[in-house]
C-alpha cells in the first residue's frame, strides 16, 4: 500500500523530497511538508489510536492540534522520546519513528477493547461507584489490590519517558509594542497594519507554515491576487520589515496579567539535526504593550451513535488535507453538516475527483451561496438530516441517515465530513480575564470587552468572513499600534472575491440521540464521554457545568475540551431544561496546548536547578572526605569519615572526640543580621521574646523568636557589641526568614523606632571550637582579649583578632561543653580554620560535622527549630518560659500567649524517652502511645523528634512531645516501630550534665 | 505575572522581585495586652479576602527592601494604586495606569 490515497496537488508538499517513517514499526513513505497524520491518511492508516477507557479504535478527527485521537509517541534516539504528541503536529521527517498508544498487543487486536463490552460499568463517576467490594478481606481490600492496579494499567495515554532528556531548553524574556497572536487573515492583516507604523511587532503561530485558514484557500483573491499568492507576499513584506518577527510552530498557550504572554517555540527537526547547539525548544515570556488576539475558530464534531468511526472527520480538516497535502481521506464520502463551510469542501474534494454520495444538512433548508454552487456542481443535497447509525468498526463502510428528499437511506462509503459549525478559539482572551458574552444569534461565545489591553480580531472574534476577518485585523492592528504610542497608518481596504459567505451550526445532540440509553454518541472522545454520561450526571444532581465537567471528564482531555466543550454544554442545557448561559461556561486556564516540561524548566535542571550555597570551609571538608547534607541551599558538612568507617561509626568517634578532647565544627551557614541603631535593644525587646535593654555590653543572650501567634520561630544567640549594636544569630534555615520579620516589624508598626538591620551571614565565616580543649586550642591565635573564666564567661562577646585578622569572638556552647565561636572575615575563614584545626590535632582534636552537632546537642536536650518544633510549639511546651521578659508590656506573640489553645492544660511537651532495650534507636517521627496496642482510633500521646545513638552516653536516646508530659516523668509509654511497638520511659529531656557544670570549664 | 508599581523605586517591576506581604491596613493593636480575645484573633486570623478592590502589602524584596501597598482588583489583576507603607488607602483609586 503505497500512498494509495494520494492526489496531485498539496502547496504543502515538495515532491521533490520523498521521506520514509516508520509507525508501529511497519514502513511507510510521505513527502517533505507532509504531517505524520497526513502521511497517514496518504497511505490509508485510519487506526491510528484506541479510546482512554473503552479502547475503541480510533482514527484522525482533525488537520491541527484540536486533535483528540491521533495521540502519538515519537522517538528521535535515546532518550529523546516524546508521548503524546498529536500526529497533525508532527512534522514528517526521513526516519521518523512513531508509535502509537493505549493498546495492547497492537492497534488491530487490543485486548483492552473487552471494556468496550462492558461499557455499562464504566458510565459517568463510575470509580466513585463501582469496584468497591467485597471488603471482607479488609478496608478498600479489592478496590487497592484489584481494581486500581487493573483499571490503571488499561486506562492510560502515552508512556512517559525514563532516560534523561539529552536536549537543551531556552528560555527568553522580551518585549515588544504589539503581539499577534495567529498568523490566519486576520492576525497577518493585524501585523500588516501595525507594523507599518513603525511598532515593533511579534506574529506567532502555532503551525510551521503561517497562513491559517488561507493555506487551503482555492477560490478567493484578496487584493485582487489568489489568497495564497496574497499570503505569500504578505508574509515575505513582514519578513523584510525590521520591526516584525515572525515566530512560527510558537503557541501562546498563555496570557497572564498585563499582557504577559506564554509562548512555546518549538524548533524543526533539520535545523536541530543542522546546528546541535540548538534548542530544541525555547519558551518565550513576551510582555506586550498590546496584543491582537487572531486565534481563529475550532470546527466542532457533530453528536450522533458511533461518531467516532474511523473515517470520519471534520469537513474542513478533510479540505485541508487534500488542498495542503494532497491527500484524499476516502474515495466515497458523505458529508453530513449544519453549516454552509462544509459545502466547501465538498466541492474541493468533487473536483479532485472523490465521490460525494450525499451532503446532508441537519438545517431546515440549505440555499446559501455555497448549497448552490454544490447543486450547481451535481452533488446531491438534501436536508432535515439526522444521523442514525454508522456500519464498520475499525473504520466507517457506510452510514444509516434519514434526510428529505429521499427519506431513510444507507449510504456506502469510506469517510464520513461532519461540520457542527464554527467554535471561537477565546481561550487566551478568557485566561486574560475578559468576560465573555453568549451570542444566541451566533450559538457562540464570543468576547466581551476585555481587560487587559488587547483586541480580538477574526474568527476568535465570530467575525467569519473573510473579507470581514481581514477589515477587523486591519484595524485591530491600528488601534494597537496607536495605543503602544505609534501613528497608525490609514485605514487600508482589502477587497475580497470568490468567498462567499457562509453561515450556520448546531451545539449539542438531536432530540433522536438525548435520551438514547443504548446510543454510544461521543461528546469527548478521547475521554469517552457520550451523550448519556452527561445525561447521567445531570439527573444525579450535578447542576454547574463546572462539576458536569469533573464527574464526567468531558473537555478534561489533552484536548482540553477543544472540540467537545460547547457541545457538553448545550446537552446539559438541554437536559436541564434551560440556557446555555444559565449552565455556565467551564473557565479557560493555561497551557492552551500541552507545553512539555522540557520548556517549562528551561535551563533549570542538574547544578542549575538550584543555587547551592558553600562556606569558605567548604573545599577543606570536601577535600578530607567529608559527606554532605543539604540544608536548605547550603551544602553543609554532615560527617568526616574515616578510613573504613560508616556514618555511625564516624559520628560516635567525633562525639567522644568532642566530650573528652575538641572539635572543630564548620557553623558558617548560621545567619548573622546586625541590628544597629538608638533603639536597638528596644527593638530586639518587642522581636523576641526575651528582655535585652539589661543585657550588658559584651555578654550574649538565647533568643527566642515568636511569630504572632505565639509559638516558637526561630532562636539563636544575640551578643551585645555596644550599647547601640547587636549581633544577632539565627537558625541555618530561618536566617531569611528572621530578616524579613524584623524588617517588616521595622518597616511597617514599631515605625518610631531608629534601627538598621544588615544581613551579615556570607560576611562572617563561623568556627565553632567545643569541648574541654576549646580554650587551649584558640589561644595561641587570640589577641587582645583575656580568655578566662572571670574575664570571659559563658555567654560572652569580644571583638579582637584572630591569627592577626578581626575576629569575633563568642563563648557559646551548643554542645555543653566548654564553646567557643569565632567569626572571621569569610575571605580569612579557611586559613583560620586550617589553624586552629592544626592545633586542635595536637590536641586529639577533629572536625565534626551536622550529625555529631545534632547528637551532642540532643544529649543536652537543646532544641532544633523546625526538628523538636512544627510552628504549633510554645516555650512553655518546651520549657523554655524561663526565657520570657515577664516585666515587659508587650514583644511580638506575647498576648497570644493568653488566648485559649497556647495556654491549654495537657499540651504536648517535651521529655526525654529512653527505651527499655538501650540498642533499640527510635524512628522520628514515630507516634507515642500510652499502650502498646492502643484501640483503633485513639488519639496517639505525641510523637518522637529527635532519636539517636549517643556515643557518650553508650545508648540510645530520644526526645518527644509528649500531652502532658512533664508529669508522667518515669512513666513507660510506647513507641510505635515497623516491628512493633518498643517500651520507652520517660524522663527530663536532658541527658547529660544536668546542671551544666561543663560549659563553665 | 504581574507588573508591580514600587512607590519608592518609582517604576513598574516585575513581580519575582516582589514578595506579598498580605493584606493591607490590618493594624496591630497599639496596646495588644487591652483588647479582647476576640479582637485579638481578628486582628491575627481574619482577612477581608474580597472578590474585587483589594489593598495588598508588597515588599520589594529584590530592589529596596521597602514595604508598601497596592490597591488590586482580584478579579481582573489590575493595579489600581500603589503607594508607600502609612500612606492612607486612596479613597477612589483612579485608573492611572491599566
């Protein structure tokens, strides 16, 4: 079978260059311009898909990216494969290799097809009511073991792709006075007018060749000239001018606020296959002053039993393919039609010789200018049609119709052209916000006045005559220009011939098929949603078209409701018994078409997916083997292995290290805000909770951070530096955060305050020096100020130098032992800490990473923010009230403190758990309970937060929140684990030296 | 994505330079320690949430810093107004710019 459906003629083809392509592996020959559905239909495939649910076969509806059935995956070489691509988009190039999809073995045999026996179990929410028994085996036994995996496997479009996407993706922002969105009449006399006043103008269109409707234009002149020699010179002016770009295979799949528009360019395959450099893809966010809305009309499919046949297709889409690609769709065809356009390709398809059995018009009387010239061409016409059954299964042999004159009749044929009319594509101007109007006249929806600064023009616009279309651009194009600030040219006239006009439509079913239980009559086909499902869903009460849409899936497709929304409508209405706008109108979102995810994350992929922040110290680790943990966007040393030691091993060493000797901790990524100002401490007093105006020059206080509503945010240690300047430190994760909270606070209520907030963290390299060797290490690099005990205590600050750069210097412990951190320039951090790590080796010293931090620190039950809390924890609840000012009047969270959840008895608190068997390590995370087998739906007494081996204390440990749990100190409670649950007993949540005798060392 | 006016940078930039900061004009109680519980959580939980003119806080985050409000139409998005932190809410923003 060689192109056996191929005719002469199709502009869009270069005969010159022939091409071959494989679909489901069997060989196939097409021409260069040639679609992957023309090139199909060419060599008389009709199969070219099966239906989501009920496997039906299915064959090619459309000529354009409304396609619902032609639903392909393409492979162009390892990893590069694409599901779901639409046949009518897909360029035919040499070695194309397509598949298609939702079948199994093969398109001819698909055992799936078995659901289409049992369609009636699988009618309107029938996953809401189906498949839900027995459940003797258990809650939802069946429906999670047999029903979903079985109902998953066989429901499905394409396959997603597993390797990694060897292509690049760009991304571009840009500018320009005026967009044209669609490249048909409307849009290039749009560009035309605008450009000629000098505006800089961007035309795009979704297909590889502009033009629209006037590619397959055979009888109307425009200016005097053929359609297409108009479109072509058209189309080479706008190239010339220096002010245009001409974006083909680009869809404007989205219009945000102001104009900012989403625009998908996706590059030819020989241009790739010239130039690897390029992308495959570039996703273009384009703010335009202006924008001309030309995005033309969608044919709609007529609702009738079987109408999803293969063979048959939309009138125009049948033009289309024989006057662009030379392909006839059948050699016998009926047209069956409500609108007067598909005259129009009946004519074009008699004069290339196909047979028109019939046209058969569902209007009343058919005598428009183009039901005469079919006459007046000797095709049969006849009128008051209705569809009543179609014979052939995996494609159309003939149809069932009853028509006057002639009565019922069974017409032989191999393709059935329907046309239902002409649906207005107002997507871009609905997502845009623009309100739309129900035309009853016109049965459409059509734009109302719009919101933001664009104009519809054409067949977007239900303008659709040509001749109208190309008045209506003109203009459009005008007023745009002149609103981006331009002089617009003079109003120019463009005489049209030979395009008559051409009227009708129809929306919904025929009152033969509403009502018809048996009827498989298709609203939705890929979805395969029919008649009755609607129906269905309207008497169980759904009422807003909105939940019509989502129990029935109708226009929830790729398609997106493209060919079947308007006609999903009208059924409801007239099920419902009332008006199309009484229904209402499903809301139109982005994307337009499916945009892949390539475009969407562009460049942001691997090392640029993310930023990723690195410490000064940051090489030294990774030079000595450190593993690293990720903490927000930094890249935080996590453990130092040694030689042959796993995470566990590691930690404990470093743990001990730490307790009997020193170790150097990396603590750079802390956040660091300086708070300067008169008012300083009077700020710092109504941010956290603690007092401050008291603290000393040169000590440092926990602060503790409320958000408003009284729960714990954020602490760290805050050091005075001078009677008007603070140090502040915050949490690795919150230091933004804190920033912004301060800021707002400062900027925005506590306004009479004299206070500068700078964000200092990336200024500062931290090295945290802890345990009972601290004070030995650092010495012999500290000048200029006194290290001991009475000079310098515990929670103290100094500023002075450390191996001769400026240091700042605090006596801190996050570990209890004897701390301290210094703080150097960052660009001096790593040689500081090459030092004193030199010297802490001669100590029996290491460096420690993020676990060994978290572990000590839990061994003294000091908190984590964000690990022992959740947003929903109070300083009482972690016993740190202690901290509060109580004397002051007011800091941010304070009166929350009193209303009636924060200040509820029986909170969960914290407490220490040790488990009954010292080896066992608790899960985070994991539900405590009171018994080990709590009834089913009691509530659990809290849950671990953090669990871990402790090297030093030779056993596990735990902290919970835990209801109530200070006073069940002692108690056994349980901890649930995947083997059970394991006993624990409660106790404080300090493990290790208790009253803190190590920190004063 | 929207076109943000700063009042103090004095021009319209995009909104990933921005973050939203909430509703505007909610003031916290001077003396938070003399109101009631009610008022309280009003003040804490309770926003006005309205399908149309709608006075937002912004915050320049990636230019000056500066907080300041926006007076947006929810359902169309357009900017009616944008004017710097304790200025008063105009009283019928006019459409300066669509």
């Amino acid at each position: 079978m060689s192109q056996a459906f191929r005719v002469p003629g199709g502009v869009a083809l270069d005969r010159a260059r022939p091409i071959s392509f494989t679909f489901d592996g069997v060989a196939y020959a097409g021409y260069e311009g040639d679609t992957l559905a023309s090139a199909l239909l060419a060599n008389g495939v009709r199969i070219v898909g099966r239906s989501y649910k009920y496997h039906r076969p299915r064959g090619i509806v459309s000529a354009g990216p409304e396609e619902p059935n032609a639903l392909v995956g393409v492979a162009r070489g390892p990893g590069r494969f694409t599901p779901n691509l639409r046949a009518t988009e897909v360029e035919l190039t040499d070695g194309l290799v397509a598949t298609s999809q939702n079948r199994w073995p093969s398109l001819r045999f698909d055992i799936g097809a078995i659901s289409d026996l049992l369609a009636p179990l699988f009618g309107a929410g029938f996953y809401y009511k189906t498949f839900m028994g027995p459940n003797w085996l258990g809650p939802n036994w069946a429906w999670k073991r047999v029903y979903e995996p079985v109902v998953r496997r066989a429901a499905g479009l394409g396959t997603a792709p597993t390797a990694p996407d060897p292509d690049r993706y760009a991304r571009y922002f840009d500018h320009c006075d005026v967009l044209v969105v669609g490249a048909g009449a409307a849009g290039l006399a749009a560009a035309r007018a605008a450009a000629d006043s000098g505006a800089d103008v961007v035309l795009c269109d979704e297909a590889a060749a502009p033009g629209g409707s006037l590619l397959a234009e055979t009888r109307a002149t425009i200016e005097g000239r053929p359609a297409r020699d108009w479109l072509a010179e058209t189309l080479q002016a706008l190239g010339a001018a220096a002010n245009v770009r001409i974006l083909t295979r680009t869809q404007a799949f989205g219009c945000y606020a102001q104009n900012f528009v989403g625009l998908s360019e996706r590059l030819p395959e020989p241009a790739l296959i010239a130039d690897p450099t390029l992308p495959r893809e570039r996703l273009w966010q384009m703010r335009a002053r202006e924008v001309v809305l030309a995005a033309g009309a969608i044919e709609r499919p007529l609702v009738f039993a079987d109408n999803d046949r293969p063979g048959i297709l939309l009138a125009e889409s049948a033009r289309r393919y024989l006057n662009l690609y030379g392909v006839k769709v059948g050699e016998r065809v009926v047209v069956v039609t409500a609108h007067d356009s598909a005259y129009r390709a009946a004519l074009d398809l008699a004069s290339a010789g196909v047979a028109v059995a019939l046209i058969a018009d569902l209007r009343d009387e058919a005598s428009g200018p183009l039901p005469q010239a079919a006459r007046a061409a000797g095709i049969e016409v006849a009128v008051k049609a209705s569809v009543h059954a179609i014979r052939g299964r995996g494609r159309i042999e003939a149809v069932r119709l009853a028509a006057h004159p002639g009565g019922m009749r069974t017409l032989a044929c191999d393709a059935l052209l329907m046309s239902g009319g002409w649906t207005p594509s107002v997507h871009l101007f609905s997502q845009a916000r623009g309100k739309l109007a129900f035309d009853a006249g016109l049965e459409a929806f059509r734009p109302g006045p719009p919101v933001a600064r664009q104009r519809s023009a054409g067949a977007c616009n239900a303008t659709f005559g040509l001749q109208e279309a190309l008045a209506e651009g003109d203009a459009a194009g005008r007023a745009a220009a002149e609103a981006a600030g331009r002089s617009p040219p003079d109003p120019r006239a463009i005489p049209v011939e030979g395009a008559p006009p051409a009227a009708g439509g129809t929306l919904g079913a025929p009152l033969h098929v509403l009502g018809d239980r048996h009827a498989r009559a298709f609203v939705d086909f890929q979805n395969d949603v029919c008649v009755k499902d609607v129906e269905l869903a309207i008497q169980e009460g759904y009422r807003s078209i909105e939940h019509v849409k989502r129990y029935t899936t109708t226009g929830m497709a790729t398609d997106q409701g493209k060919l079947s929304n308007m006609n999903a409508l009208a059924i409801a209405a007239a099920v419902r018994r009332t008006s199309i706008p009484e229904v209402g109108l499903t809301t139109f979102r982005p994307p337009y078409m499916p945009v892949t995810f390539g475009a969407f994350a562009g460049p942001a992929r691997d090392d640029l997916f993310d930023p990723a922040r690195r410490t000064p110290i940051h090489a030294w680790a990774a030079e000595r083997g450190a593993a690293f943990e990720d903490v927000g966007q930094w890249k935080r040393a996590w453990y130092f292995p040694r030689r042959g030691e796993g995470m566990r091993a590691a930690v404990a060493r470093e743990g001990r290290t730490v307790r009997a000797g020193v170790g150097l901790f990396d603590a750079s990524t802390l956040g660091k805000i300086e708070v300067v100002g008169r008012d300083a401490a009077l700020f710092l007093e109504r941010m956290y909770a603690n007092a401050f105006k008291k603290l000393e020059v040169g000590r440092c206080r926990y602060g503790l951070m409320l958000t408003e509503t009284g729960y714990l945010m954020d602490d760290g240690v805050i050091g005075r530096l001078a009677p008007d300047r603070f140090h502040v430190t915050t949490t690795t994760g919150g230091a933004a955060r804190v920033l912004a909270q301060m800021e707002d606070y400062l900027q925005t209520e506590f306004t009479d305050l004299e206070v500068w907030l700078t964000s200092t963290t990336e200024q500062w390299a931290t090295i945290a020096v802890q345990g009972p060797r601290a004070r030995d290490t650092i010495a012999p690099f500290v000048e200029g100020l006194d290290l001991s005990n009475a000079a310098f205590p515990h929670m103290s600050v100094r500023d002075g130098k450390a191996c001769g750069v400026p240091a700042r210097v605090m006596r801190v412990s996050f570990s209890g032992e004897l701390g301290y951190e210094i703080n150097v320039g960052s660009a001096y951090g790593l040689d500081v800490w090459k030092a004193l790590f030199a010297e802490a080796e001669k100590h029996g010293g290491c460096a420690y990473g993020t676990e060994t931090m978290h572990v000590l620190r839990a061994e003294k039950g000091y908190v984590i923010v964000g690990q022992e809390t959740d947003g929903t924890v109070t300083l009482a609840d972690l016993g740190l009230d202690w901290a509060i000012g109580k004397a002051k009047a007011d800091f941010v969270g304070k009166r929350s403190l009193r209303l009636a959840e924060p200040a509820r008895e029986g909170r969960k608190q914290l407490v220490g758990l040790l488990t009954e068997d010292p080896t066992v390590v608790l899960e985070e995370g994991a539900q405590v309970t009171a018994t080990a087998t709590p009834p089913t739906g009691s509530s659990a007494l809290g849950h671990i937060t953090s669990s871990y081996p402790s090297a030093t204390l030779g056993r596990s440990i735990a902290l919970a929140l835990v209801a109530g749990g200070r006073a069940r100190v002692g108690e056994k409670l349980f901890a649930s684990t995947a083997a059970g649950a394991v006993a624990a007993i409660v106790t404080a949540p300090c493990f290790f030296d208790p009253d803190g005798k190590r920190l004063h060392g | 994505m929207l076109l943000i006016p700063c009042p103090y940078c004095g021009m319209e930039r995009p909104e990933i330079e921005f973050r939203h900061g909430g509703e505007a004009h909610v003031v916290r109680p001077p003396d938070p320690s003399a109101v009631t519980d009610e008022a309280w959580t009003d003040y804490l939980y309770f926003r006005s949430n309205p399908k149309g003119v709608y006075a937002e806080r912004w915050r320049h985050v990636s230019g000056c810093g500066r907080f300041f409000n926006v007076v947006r139409d929810t359902v169309s998005d357009r900017i009616l107004a944008s004017y710097r932190a304790g200025e008063p809410r105009p009283a019928a923003p006019v459409e300066a710019r669509r």
